[in-house]
C-alpha cells in the first residue's frame, strides 16, 4: 500500500519539474503546464490510495484519456468505446458552469429562496448554525441567539426526527441523521445517550438543521435507513430556450452509507428510464474493491430493478417548470425524494456527478452532447478539446484512440 507521504513526495517532483518549466517553455506552454498541474494534483493522490482493482498499466491508460481509473470497471472503458464517454477530468476542468451563479445553488440555505415559486417541494429549514449562532430559518425573520446544543436536542424531541448537512460539502460527507424516540437518541441510526449526543453535536458550525422528510413507501422498501433519492441533472438546450433533463438515476443506500445514500459512501447507483420512471439494476461497490451488478439489495434482498416510480409524468415536468424558472443556472443536479404527497428538493449540485454514464454513454444523448460543446465553446476551449473535436465529426460510435 502507498503511503499518503509517498504520495505527497510525487506530487512535489511533479510541481518542482513544472516549476523548470516556468522558466525555459514559452508563456503559453507555461500557463497550460501549471493549469495541468493544479488540475492533477487531487487526482494523482486520489489514484495512489484508490483501492479498486485496476492494473496500473490501466489505470494510466485511464488517466491519459481523462478517466479517472474505477471508470474501467464501471463503464467498462476499452479502446473500442472510451471515445463514447465524455471523460471525467474534462468535465471537472470546465467547473463553474454556471459561472458566478454556481454558488447559489451549492450554499444548501438558499434551497428555499431558489424555490420561492414552488414552496411545496422546498425543503422546511429550521436554523442554520453558524460562527456559534442559531439562526432562525423557520419564518421571515433571521432572529438569531447563541447556539445551544440543549436547545437542537429538544427541538428534536418535538420532532422525533431531524437531519444535519454540512453548508457546502456534497458526496452525503458529514450528514447526521437524528431520532429521538422514547427518551432514546440516536445517530445516523446508533443508539446514544444524552451526554453522547450533545458531545456529537459540541462543534457543528456552517451547518443547516432541516426536517426529516418521510419517503414514499416505494423507496422506503428498497431500503427503510436511508433517503433514497433521484438524482435529475437538468441541461439547458440553447436553440429551444429552455431546460431538458439530459440524465437520471436512483440512488439507494446501504448499511455501509448511512444516514446518506451516495455511491461514494457505498451506496448503490441504479439506472433509471427516463420514459417509464423504471428502475433498473443497480451498481454496487463489492468488499473485495470489485463491482458488480444487483437486482436485489445487497442487505436486505428486496428486490430493485423492475420498481416503478409513482407520478413518474408529474415528477418530470415539475422538475423542468423549476429549472426553467432559473434559466441562469443552465446546469444542475438536483436530488429528489419522493413522498407519499409529492416529492421535496433535498438538494440541488452546480457540478453533478458523471456517473449516469455508467448505464448510458454520452454518445446516446445529442441534447447532452450539444449543451456541453456550447459550455466548450463559451469558454474558448475548443481548439485544445479532443473530446469536441471527436463530437464533431459525428462519428460517435466506437473509434480507436
């Protein structure tokens, strides 16, 4: 195993070479070296820790073609498809798309205000904790008092369920789900006493306390300890002037995940159909580093793949009428839970994950395709872009590279 300092010794050399770079490259050789650098910089020790069962001559493979390495098991990348995926590092090198409007929908207390036309699927705020202040969310007012951890835990009580999200951070990292039942606490589903929670909950800051919003029983089945969320990633079509949906999937989480459902906390990633509201198989991260796909889950056995989602129509078209009323913010991944009354926003991310390409590759998708050269396009990348070079020619289907 490499250790973390091995790892931030290579990235040293790596900064030292690109420091000689600086001084005999021409100017624009050196800006395009020191952009390559920064951008490889999380990815190089994200690739010597990462435990999953690539051989290295693939995982560099990978990397040259801009894939982080798990994307040759989970896309099943070979030389005779990768050009059929949009590579991964590319898509992160084009944050913010949203330009200066990405922080309005990655700061989870704006969630309501976003969504003041359509309060009936914001979430219910209660306070955001934030530099030892409680300030109030639940009304007009921002009434604000020092934070008192008593002060959440009867809160809690009166509720019997709370959940708390870290302001900013995405992949379901720092999430506490809170229950209080019977004069018993419990976090992320384990049992504590009184002086346990209030010790958990002694340094929460740039924190947003919100409702616990019950699921449809439908996602309550596929697993009862987590929300299980679908994660819609809207696009703006520039011709059309309005929003489509370029991509979906269900998220269902799993004992190693909770209280959240991401697949990076070792959740499950299902394929959904964007016509039928269908589910399909679901991904699963082994304990061997491997992957495979389920039918059924893993924990429990209920069966996943065939699940209809109820109000499939409704869901879709107000999910579009809501991106369309933020016609600034052109793309968005917005994670949904449905209830037995409607549906509510948990969430909405300015940089969405690319992994519903592991059920369906960009190629299958033109919309997409045509919003993300528009992104390329606008922000003057094309001449340095394979990837729009290749979806130019209109030759989407397989390719040597």
């Amino acid at each position: 195993m490499v250790m973390a300092h091995e790892g931030q010794t290579v990235l040293e050399r790596a900064k030292r070479r690109g420091k000689l770079l600086l001084r005999y490259v021409r100017p624009y050789m050196m800006l395009k070296s020191i952009q390559r650098l920064k951008q490889y910089d999380e990815i190089l020790v994200e690739e010597m820790h990462s435990p999953v069962k690539v051989p290295l001559r693939k995982r560099l493979w990978a990397l040259k073609h801009g894939f982080y390495s798990n994307r040759v098991l989970f896309y099943g990348l070979r030389k005779d498809n990768v050009k059929n995926y949009m590579p991964d590092i590319f898509h992160d090198s084009l944050h913010p798309f949203n330009d200066q409007f990405s922080w309005m929908i990655d700061d989870k207390s704006n969630l309501p205000s976003l969504l003041k036309d359509f309060p009936e699927y914001a979430p219910t705020n209660h306070y955001l904790i934030y530099d030892s202040e409680m300030i109030d969310l639940s009304g007009h007012s921002r009434d604000a008092e020092a934070y008192e951890r008593e002060k959440l835990l009867s809160l809690l009580r009166a509720s019997g369920n709370l959940m708390v999200k870290p302001l900013g951070r995405s992949g379901g990292e720092g999430v506490m789900r809170l229950e209080a039942n019977e004069g018993s606490y419990f976090i992320n589903s384990n049992k504590c006493i009184e002086q346990d929670a209030l010790r958990r909950l002694a340094n929460l800051d740039k924190h947003i306390v919100c409702r616990f919003e019950r699921q449809h029983q439908y996602a309550n089945d596929l697993y009862p300890a987590t929300a299980n969320t679908i994660r819609f990633v809207t696009m703006r079509d520039y011709n059309a002037h309005q929003a489509f949906i370029g991509a979906c999937f269900h998220r269902v989480g799993t004992h190693k995940s909770i209280p959240a459902d991401n697949f990076a906390k070792g959740g499950l990633l299902c394929s959904l159909d964007l016509e039928t509201g269908v589910i399909g198989r679901a991904l699963h991260k082994s304990e061997d580093h491997g992957i495979r796909f389920l039918d059924r889950h893993p924990d429990t056995g209920a069966l996943i793949s065939g699940t209809t989602i109820p109000r499939w129509e409704y869901v879709k078209s107000e999910v579009l009428r809501m991106a369309n009323s933020l016609p600034f913010i052109p793309y968005m991944g917005w994670d949904i839970v449905m209830t037995n009354s409607g549906f509510k926003v948990l969430e909405i991310n300015s940089l969405p994950t690319l992994l519903w390409q592991i059920h369906s590759p960009i190629c299958d998708n033109p919309r997409a395709i045509e919003f993300y050269r528009h992104i390329i396009r606008k922000k003057g990348l094309t001449a340095r872009s394979k990837w729009y070079e290749y979806t130019s020619t209109g030759k989407l289907h397989g390719g040597n590279s």
